[in-house]
C-alpha cells in the first residue's frame, strides 16, 4: 500500500527527532511532504536528500515554550491560521505525522478538519517539571482524541505519556535506527583529526550534544575536574537559545582553571570523525532522555557510552556490558567509571566490540524505517478518509 504521508514539524533547525525524521521521510520521499512552521536548515537537509517540503510560517506558535502558560490571542491566531493552511495540504494526502507537540497541536486540529488520521511522533518524555502542566495537558487530550497512534521514542517515553492520562491502547515504542556511517575515505583519520585539534597523546573525553542546562555538561567538566591531563571535547551548539547556560558552563570552567582542557567546538558536520577521534563519550543529561540518539552514533563508532541513567537510557544500554550507566548529576559517579577506564585497555576494548554489535542488531536504520511505516500505514487505515469513504460506501452500496 502506498501512504502518501504528510509530515508535519514545528522546527527548522536539526535536533535528534529531526535527524530521524530526516531518514524516514527520505525513504519514503516519492509519496510524501515535509511540512515546516518554519525556515531554517532542516528544509536545506530536505531538499538535500530529494524530500519535497512546503513552509507554514505559523508565526506566534514558536514563542511557546515547555513551561508557557495559556496562550494568547495571538498564538491562538497563528494556530488556527496553520492548521487551516496544513489542512488544506492534508487534502491530498492519507495521513498527517505530527513529529513534535507543537506539530500535534497544529495537525491535530487540521487532522480534525478535514477527516485525515493522524499519527503523533512522541520524542519528549511529557512530564513536569520539565513541561507546564498546561503544556502536558494539551498533548494528552489531542493525542486521545484526535491521534490514530502515538509512536513513543523509549518505553520510558511511552509510559510518562500514558501515566499522564494518555490513551495507553494508541501507543507504541519504537526506537531509532541510525545507520553505521561507511567511513568516507576521505576523511581524516582520529590521528589526524587529533592532530589538528592540538589533542595528540592526552586522554580525551567527548560530549556530543546541543549545549543546554539538562543535556549536563557542567556534570562532565565536574567529572573531569578531578582527572588531571584529561581533556574535555564539547560538541554542539546552544541551539534553542540556552545562552545563558553556556556562558554559565565557560565561566564554570574557568573557575576550575580548566580552559586548556575543555574545548567548545561548538555545532560541527564532522560529528563521526570526532567521534572516532575521542577516548571515550559520556552523555551526562540531568532530566530524564527520551532516547539519545548520541548514544547509538557512539555504539556505532566501536565506543561504549557512559551515560547517566535515566529515562530511556537504560534501555539502550547493559552497564558494564556495552556501556556505563552512572546516577544523573552525580560527577563523581562518573569520575570514577572515567578513572578506571583510563587504566582498563581490555575492558574498553571488549565493551566497545559488544556496543557496536548491539547498535547493529537492535538499533538499525532499515528496522526504524519500515517499523514507522508500518504504523503509518495502519493509521491511515485506521479511520475512512474522505476519499476512502467514498469508497467503502460503493463497497457497501
Ligand atoms: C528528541 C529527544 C532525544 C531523542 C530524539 C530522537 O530530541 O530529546 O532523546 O533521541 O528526540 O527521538
């Protein structure tokens, strides 16, 4: 069956649930649309990989944020505008996919309008404190009444949603699946990218992450504070304006007297050479990760993540096994995992094999693509469409 699928995403700019949106809508990119409420570089990805893509600039909806209290006329405006604009899209299509909550908000009322299933991507661990009540609320009521099927990140995701009061009978886990990026030839090898960082023969400890307060840096710099000649790669950007945070974490690590030992790269494309090129990579967030699509990405690069242990991370990996798991904010958990490692060779070596393995086997790309499919499919099925309709009443008739 052919589903000719229109995704709907409130942001332009490359996040984790971007990046698998990405994948999906590539592989199945002759029967679908990428709808976005704004500009931004993930239209430039898009086009890239021969997606076609429509912009809905929705205006006052971006000003929402995790904790906004009841919207204003204004945003009300703007979504009411959007939604009617995505509806009129939806016309040609079976099923709308709403890969954010502020996507749900918009396709859940075009979904409605014009009698098209919809299916809510649910990439955020929907709970307080990290999100307003109002916030939760809103998602929950939409996703009960007008998603078909919400496809949850983690388990940890899918119950967050359904101890909120989601509908625990739409929903369903579905991990990501990141493919083994084939090493380009032309890509410099990790002594050479270390090299030209100025890293060559010190210990080096990664973070592949946007900067931001619960992704936990601080914990890391903590961490590394007590390891001397250890040195700290930090990779990403602040890129939903937590400024505040990265001032905050430069001034921590001055404090510390580190500045020759922790290095903002800063937003990077060559996130796999980088990755080649560490030791080892921690993901240290302090609120509870959906996923962390990082942690497969290092699996993949033959390292064994230490992460802290919370939300769906557990779930990706077995401490001790294909990973390190530490309790969240506790540096000196991590500490310790990063101390012994640094005099462990064998154990890095054996837990770095096991993780690339288990990333293959449960995390691969093809798996993720055709699962999402599948329940796109089943949604669109799931209530008539107008033109389906149509259909089964001559069936009938
Ligand atoms: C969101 C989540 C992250 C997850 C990604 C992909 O960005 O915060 O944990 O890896 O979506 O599902």
């Amino acid at each position: 069956m052919t589903v000719r699928t229109l995704f709907l995403n409130h942001s332009a700019t490359m996040g984790g649930a971007e990046f698998g949106l990405l994948d999906i809508a590539r592989s199945v990119r002759d029967t679908s649309l990428v709808v976005l409420l704004e500009d931004g570089p993930f239209r430039e990805r898009l086009e890239g990989a021969g997606v076609a893509v429509r912009i809905v600039e929705a205006g006052a909806i971006h000003r929402v944020r995790r904790g906004s209290r009841a919207p204003g006329i204004a945003t009300l405006a703007a979504l009411w505008r959007a939604a009617r604009e995505v509806g009129a899209i939806a016309a040609d299509h079976d099923v709308i996919a709403a890969n954010s909550q502020k996507a749900l908000v918009v396709g859940a009322v075009a979904a409605r309008l014009t009698r098209t299933p919809l299916l809510w991507h649910l990439h955020d661990i929907i709970e307080a404190p990290y999100f307003s009540r109002l916030n939760i609320k809103a998602d929950v009521v939409l996703a009960n009444q007008c998603a078909n099927r919400v496809i949850a990140v983690s388990r940890a995701t899918a119950d967050a949603f359904v101890r909120q009061g989601g509908d625990p009978a739409k929903v369903h886990v579905v991990y990501n699946g990141i493919d083994a990026h084939p090493d380009d030839p032309a890509a410099p090898n990790a002594a050479a990218t270390r090299a030209a960082l100025g890293l060559a023969g010190v210990p080096v400890v990664g973070c592949f992450s946007r900067i931001a307060q619960w992704k936990g840096q601080h914990v890391l710099v903590q961490a590394a504070s007590d390891l001397p000649g250890v040195h700290v790669l930090l990779v990403g950007g602040a890129l939903f304006g937590e400024h505040a945070y990265e001032r905050t974490l430069r001034d921590f690590v001055r404090s510390l007297g580190m500045t020759d030992r922790v290095h903002f790269l800063g937003q990077r494309d060559d996130v796999s050479a980088l990755m080649r090129c560490v030791d080892f990579i921690v993901h240290p967030s302090t609120a509870p990760e959906p996923f962390a699509r990082t942690l497969i990405e290092a699996m993949l690069t033959g390292r064994a993540p230490i992460a802290s242990a919370c939300g769906g991370v557990p779930e990706l990996i077995e401490s001790g096994t294909n990973g390190y798991l530490f309790p969240p904010s506790d540096a000196e958990a991590l500490r310790d995992i990063l101390r012994h490692l640094l005099v462990s060779p064998d154990e890095v070596q054996r837990t770095a094999e096991a993780a690339r393995q288990h990333a293959r086997r449960h995390f691969s790309q093809a798996a993720f693509v055709s699962a999402i499919t599948a329940h796109l499919e089943s949604a669109a099925m799931s209530r008539p469409t107008r033109r389906a309709a149509h259909r089964s009443e001559e069936v009938v008739a």
